[in-house]
C-alpha cells in the first residue's frame, strides 16, 4: 500500500529535501512507524493526515530526531540524520519546528525566545538577530509583543511567536506537529493564515494537522497514515474527491459530513 | 550581666560560621548544579554516577564527613589543602570541603526537582532549534528550574549555617566551638546557649525573608 505513486503538480520532481527510507519504530509493543517511505521535494507542502495513534506526530518528531528509529534512513538534503551528538544539533537547526503546545521559552520574552538560536547556534551578533526577530514577528503579526512574556499571549499569538522562532533559524524545511489543536477556535484561522503564507512563499512544510480545510487550499500532497502506515498520498483535490483505500474513505466520511 | 563575655571573640567566632556558609555555600551550589545536569543527562555513567553519589552521601552523617576530612583526608592522604603548617586554616579550608560535598548531594535533588518543573516540550523546543544538551541545560531548564526552587534552597542553606556548627568537630574556630568553651569556662549557661541560639537566628531569619522574596519575584509565569 505504501508504493502508491503520486502525480505531483506544483513541486519539482528531482530535488530531494527530506527522504525517508524504510523507518520503523516501536513504542515497546506498539508498531508505530512501519517500512514508512517518503519523499519530500524542495518547495512541496505536504500534509499528514490520519485518525490518532496513526503515527503521524511520530513521523514528523522523527524527522529532526526529537524520537529517534529502531530501522531505515533519514536524510535531509543528500545528508543523514546522525543518532547524536553536535552533527545531529546542526541538523535540527536546519529544520524548524512548531508544536502543538507551542513550547516557548516561559522565562524569555517573545523577542529572546526568537533571537535565543540565531545567538547561539548561528552565531549571529544580537543587533542582528533582534532585527531579524523583529522583522519575523512583524511578518506573523505579534511585532508589538516583542517584549512581553509568552504567557502574557493568547495561544494563538504564541503560536505565531513560535513560528517565528522557527524561521528565525533559517531552515530547509518546516516541520508542524499539530499546531492549532491547542488553540480556541477563534485563533485557529491567524495561524492558519501565516502557514498558508509561508506556503505561498515557498517554504518546504510537513503539517500534521486535522484542519483539511488548510490540507485542500495549501497542501501540494496529502500523505493519509493510518495503524503506522501511509495507507495513501495523492493530491487534495484527489485524496478529498476520490479516496482509493477504504480506511482513507472511512476517515473522510467520519469528519467531513457533520 | 554580659560581663564574662569579655576576652572571648563573639562576633569574630561568627564571622566564621559566617564564612564557612558562603564558601561551603557557594560550593554546594555548583557542585550540586552540576551533580543535578549528571542525574538528568543522556549519559548512562553520568546518570549512574549522580545517583550514587547522592545516595551515598546524603546518607552519612555530616559528623562522620567533617571528622573524615580531617583524619582521613588530611592526615592519611596528606590533602593539607595548601595549609600544613596552619591547623586552623587548614580545618576551615577542610570543614568547607566536606559541608560542600555534603550539602550538594541536597542541592542536587533541590534543583532535580526543578528541573522537572520544566516542561519536557521547552527542552525539546530547544533541541529542536539546535542548541546542545549544555546549551538546553543551561539556557532553557536550568534558569527556569533555579527560580522554582529557591524555597527549597533556602532550606538547604539554613540547614548548612546550622550544619557549620560540625566544624568545631575538627577544632574550626567557629560560634559552636566557642560556646563549647565558654559554657565549659563560665558558669553562665541559659545566657550563653540563649545568645548562640540568637545569632544563628540573626543569621537565618533575613536569609530566610529575603530568599521568600526573591523567590516570589522570579517566579517563572506560566
């Protein structure tokens, strides 16, 4: 089931960012990544979609080590992920990540939270990096926040922070592992509105998220997991239009005819 | 009614304990920080090792330390610690050892449990931007950590002002010591066991007020 092959019509076919070869993964007993093959190209926006305990928040956490895998590769541009170590603290900064929880630093400000990275891993003076952060969060619209305290925020307002502190590193690819399930509906849509954004502009993104709303209007391919596996990929349009798995058609008529 | 105070040096024998708390203090700190980054790192004979220290420690009596510095330490092992020919110095030098090792076994588990305070998802925030384990440690968890538990801290030093008192254990000439001899030498027990216990109070009752106070003012908001 996992071999289907994807038409792709808006990314570019040869350039390989993030390839996932073979990856399993256990949760003792439990499963939870199985023989997953995936292919991310420069550009492509692909969203991860599935009922819970799929797997899917594991495949995105595994694609910058947050879990590491029992088997199988992962490369990210021509190079592989190392198991530890200051090579592998190099990697994940080329892949940004924003978390369901957002996960900002509680005892920085916002503007600490996003130059903290570009200080310290990139070596960037703090006149610059305060500039680039400045400049980020104005982009996702908390720039007069800069200095408050991330509980200070609504969710939806951390989460763009987080976001930006995200970009501030520059990365290759974006990672999202649910990131507007913890926001009060209201807030859903400022979040949504900056990630389709940052799609428009180019940015390589793995979402998992249960917004098929975002799936249809951003996504290049939508990548369905269920029981650990990719059960299906294809385009929005055909994935929503036209599951060919049953599991696929099982989940789609459980959430989208209410 | 103080009169047969005079000739002894009270306030002098205070600065001692005074003394001994700051470096033991200081000393137990870092010690205990860095025991505590063992007990949480990804290292498996760092982890092992922190735990046993702690557990070793932290279970023998401080008596039983403060004699072995000296005994041991000193007079088996030749660790003079830079003062062979200065009784009192060394044993301050060697009293400031042991409360040190001693008291960071305390801090350690102080700090360990704040650093559980922290949320495993800011550490893995700052994983994920690439800062190392000593940069996520010591930029992310640990300064949220230290402001959670500077109650719990403030315990641990008042226990150690206090723990000094073992010093006179190896001759340190320090508040204890001195009442030992002024009870011995004078016939003025109540007054004497009264003002030593009023000094250790001078010193830990602001400690304590203004450890509270700053605690409440780094409180991380979450």
């Amino acid at each position: 089931m996992a071999e289907v092959s994807v038409t792709k019509d808006a990314a570019p076919a040869a350039d390989e960012l993030v390839v996932l070869k073979n990856v399993n993964k256990h949760f003792g007993a439990l499963h939870v990544l199985q023989d997953i093959d995936l292919t991310i190209a420069r550009g492509e926006v692909v969203v991860v979609i599935g009922p819970s305990g799929s797997g899917k928040s594991t495949l995105c956490r595994a694609i910058n080590r947050l879990e590491g895998i029992d088997s199988g590769s992962i490369t990210l541009d021509g190079k592989p992920l190392p198991a530890e170590g200051k090579e592998l603290a190099r990697l994940r900064a080329d892949v940004g990540m924003v978390f369901q929880s957002f996960n900002l630093f509680a005892h920085k400000t916002v503007l600490e939270n996003v130059t903290l990275g570009q200080i310290k891993v990139r070596k960037k003076s703090k006149a610059e990096a305060e500039e680039r952060a400045r400049a980020l969060l104005d982009r996702v619209g908390v720039g007069t926040q800069a200095d408050k305290y991330p509980a200070q925020l609504s969710g939806g307002q951390q989460q763009r922070v987080a976001i930006a502190r995200a970009l501030a590193m520059e990365p290759k690819v974006m990672l999202f592992d649910e990131p507007t399930s913890a926001l009060d509906p209201e807030m859903i849509n400022e979040v949504l509105e900056v990630m389709q954004q940052l799609a428009r502009d180019g940015m390589t993104m793995v979402v998992v998220t249960h917004e098929m709303g975002f799936a249809r209007s951003a996504a290049n391919r939508v990548v369905f997991m269920a029981d650990g596996q990719i059960v299906e990929q294809a385009t929005p349009e055909k994935f929503f239009t036209a599951p060919r798995s049953d599991r696929a058609k099982d989940f789609l008529s459980k959430i989208l005819h209410h | 009614m103080f009169d047969f105070l005079e000739g002894y040096d009270l306030l002098g024998s205070f600065w001692t304990t005074v003394q001994l708390t700051v470096f033991s203090g200081i000393g137990a700190l870092v010690w205990g920080t860095v025991l505590a980054a063992m007990r949480v790192s990804p290292v498996p004979l760092m982890r092992g090792f922190g735990t046993l220290y702690v557990n070793v420690v932290r279970n023998i009596p401080l008596t039983v330390i403060i004699v072995f510095t000296s005994l041991g330490l000193a007079d088996i092992f030749g660790m003079t610690m830079g003062a062979a020919d200065d009784f009192q110095t060394q044993g301050f030098r060697l009293s400031v050892l042991g409360l040190a090792a001693y008291t960071a076994a305390f801090v350690c588990e102080a700090v360990r449990s704040g650093i559980n305070t922290v949320p495993v998802g800011q550490a893995e925030a700052a994983r994920a931007i690439g800062l190392n384990f000593t940069q996520v440690l010591t930029l992310v968890v640990l300064p949220q950590a230290f402001r959670s538990v500077v109650g719990p801290l403030t315990n641990v030093l008042i226990a150690l002002t206090k723990n000094t008192t073992v010093a006179a254990a190896i001759g340190v000439a320090e508040a204890a010591l001195l009442m030992k001899e002024i009870i011995e030498t004078e016939a003025q027990l109540i007054v004497t066991v009264a003002i030593f216990a009023l000094g250790f109070i001078i010193l830990t009752l602001p400690t304590g007020i203004f450890l509270g106070w700053i605690g409440k003012r780094v409180a991380v908001k979450r």
